[in-house]
C-alpha cells in the first residue's frame, strides 16, 4: 500500500492529475498495486482565500507519504513568485528534493520542430540541481525605487549540493547504460568562482566512474546542440537555473509541454512527480488539455516506488494512445483530456 499525497493545485492541474489518477487506479486493479491518495488543496485557489501558502506543518505531514503527485502551482491574480517560492521551492528545498530529473524523449508518432530528427535520436535525461544555486531567494534591495537602486541576487553553490548532484548523475548513466556520456552543462568561463566548483567535482567524481565518458558543454553551446545534435547527448547535469532553461527547450524538442515530465526527487526521501508545465489559465475548464504529462509523471513515480513492470507497461500503453492522438496540444489532440485517460486506462 502506498501513500501518495496529491496536490491538484491551480488551473488545469485538477483536470490532468484526474486522469493520472484514473489510470493509477486502472493499474492498481491490474497490478494488485494499493494507492492511498490523501488530496491537498495547496495553491493560488487557497491562497487567494485564506493568505496562506504551504500552511505549517505541512512539510512534516508530507513527509510521511511514499510520493507526493502534483498538478500545477500558479494562478493568474497572484503576484509572481508568492505561489512559486511559497509552495513549489518550499516543497523542494523543505523535503530537500535534491535532484531534479527531466526525461527528454521523443515518443513514435509525436511531431518534433526539429527536422529529420526521430526518436531515436531525442532521448537524454536533464539532471538538474534542485536546492542551491539561484533559487534559494537569497539577495535584497538598496535604495529601491530611487535612480541608484542595487538589486543583489546570489548563487549559491555547496561542495555538497554539487557533489550529490553530481553523483547521482553518474550513477544515473551507469543505471540507463546507453551512451554511457554524462556532459556538465555549466558556465566556466563566466562563473569563474561557482562553475569552477562545478567543474573540479565533476573531474574528481569522474575518476571513480572509468566506464562513463565524462564530457563538457557550456550552457549557451548546449543549447544550440540540444537543437542541432540532441543525439550526442545521454545525460546532462546542470544547475538549478541552467536545468530550468534548458529543460523547457527539452520539453519543445520532446513534442512540448503536453508530454514532459518531471521529477522532484530525495533519493532517500519523499520524492514529488509533476508534470512540467505550468498551470495553463486559458485552457482551464474545457477537458482540452493534454494529460500526458501528468501521466507520465505518475509512470515516473511508480518507477521510483520500485513498481518497474507496471512503470514499463504503463509507459507502453502511453505510447499507444499518442499514436492514436493528432497533436500533443491542448485543443488539437482529437481527442477531450477525459477521453485521453480513458484510452490510456483501456490500453492498460
Ligand atoms: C519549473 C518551473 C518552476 C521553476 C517555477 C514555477 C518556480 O518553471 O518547474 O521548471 O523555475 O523551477
Ligand atoms: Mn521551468
């Protein structure tokens, strides 16, 4: 029996973390697998009606699930960055989800806007440093709203936190065993200081993995590669800022934000599964988004929960559905958000 919290969250999260739920539940009579779902009302909606973001207490009752199933956090009448660092970075950084992992793979049948690119040749993983870098708000104002204004913003950058990160990219590539090539997406030869940080662990971790090719791209080089030759890449680790970026690239290249997903992840703590785009306001309401991310954010976190075989065939009967679906965007799948549950349920 596993314990997962969802939190539903704002705007069209309610409806596509439905559909992961239906099909969570389709594997659970399949796979004699039992989930108990306890739902959260986290987000802009509570927000706007109480002030509250993450109320207190609510990082230690989280801790108590096996996985957290998230939706999207965001809402169009609160100020950027109450919801973000109030409810998403608290979540990360207060169960200390190391890691942020993001697939970017291009399914049979789903159009990508790279020319004669195929599947076979968009499939890498994003590792990106989820608790340090620039996220963690440190920074302040002098003498804001006058013409001498200074706004400081700092990086943070931990032996430590670079070091894990970096460790469990490698272990990661060992694990997927394609490639076998782990690349460094970083800054060197601006962020003298941090990225020089970067750079030395990865060198030094590197020696412990003789079978991983340990190899280096600067972030603004990935990009253009990512677009030209996303076949040179198996696994990337970047920072916290880097991965941010790079990945939505990654989502676009995948077939777009309807189909990426992502994981938060503790690797010895409670690891939180979402899909990577936002909270769409437009689109809320009409059963036309996209919950393919969705899931496959919940295919992730079974695969994490150590449930491989139903994880693969989940993945198996995504595939089939997309290959009956026209387009991954909300309103052009030929097809309602329910009806695309639906489908993935019966393949199951
Ligand atoms: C993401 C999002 C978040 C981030 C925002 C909503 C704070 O863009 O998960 O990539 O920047 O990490
Ligand atoms: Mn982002």
């Amino acid at each position: 029996m596993y314990k997962i919290a969802v939190i539903a969250g704002d705007g069209t999260g309610p409806e596509v973390i439905n559909e992961g739920l239906k099909v969570l539940n389709s594997i659970s009579l399949k796979y004699d697998i039992q989930f108990d779902f306890t739902k959260f009302d986290f987000g802009g909606g509570r927000y706007l009606k109480t002030g509250e973001t993450l109320p207190d207490g609510a990082l230690k009752d989280l801790k108590s699930f096996d996985a957290i199933y998230l939706g999207a956090i965001g809402h169009p009448d609160v100020k950027p960055g109450i919801l973000e660092t109030g409810i998403l970075l608290k979540l990360r950084f207060g169960l200390d989800q190391y890691i942020n992992l993001r697939p970017i793979k291009l399914y049979p049948n789903v159009e990508t806007p790279l020319a004669n690119k195929k599947p076979e040749d968009i499939d890498f993983m994003v590792v990106r440093e989820n608790t340090e870098g620039l996220y963690i708000g440190s920074g302040g104002f002098l003498k804001k709203g006058t013409p001498d204004e200074v706004a400081i913003q700092e990086m943070v950058n931990t032996r430590k936190g670079v070091e894990r990160c970096i460790r469990y990219a490698f272990d990661l590539t060992r694990k997927r065993n394609k490639k076998k090539k782990l690349t460094l997406s970083a800054k060197t030869n601006v962020l003298v200081h941090a990225h020089d940080l970067w750079m030395r662990t990865f060198t030094e971790v590197a020696e412990e993995y003789p079978d991983i090719e340990a190899d280096y791209a600067h972030v603004d080089a990935t990009t253009m590669w990512m677009v030209k030759n996303p076949e040179w890449f198996d696994v990337i680790v970047t920072t916290n800022m880097f991965g941010d970026i790079i990945t939505d690239l990654g989502a676009m290249i995948q077939g777009g934000m309807g189909i990426a997903a992502g994981g938060n992840i503790n690797p010895g703590g409670v690891s939180m599964f979402e899909p990577i785009g936002g909270s769409a306001p437009k689109y809320t309401g009409k059963n036309i988004i996209n919950p393919i991310a969705a899931i496959l954010a919940a295919q992730m976190m079974l695969g994490f929960l150590g449930e491989k075989k139903a994880a693969d065939n989940l993945e198996k009967s995504v595939i089939k559905t997309i290959s009956r679906m026209k387009s991954m965007s909300a309103g052009k799948m030929g097809y309602s958000t329910s009806e695309i549950g639906d489908m993935v349920s019966e393949e199951l």
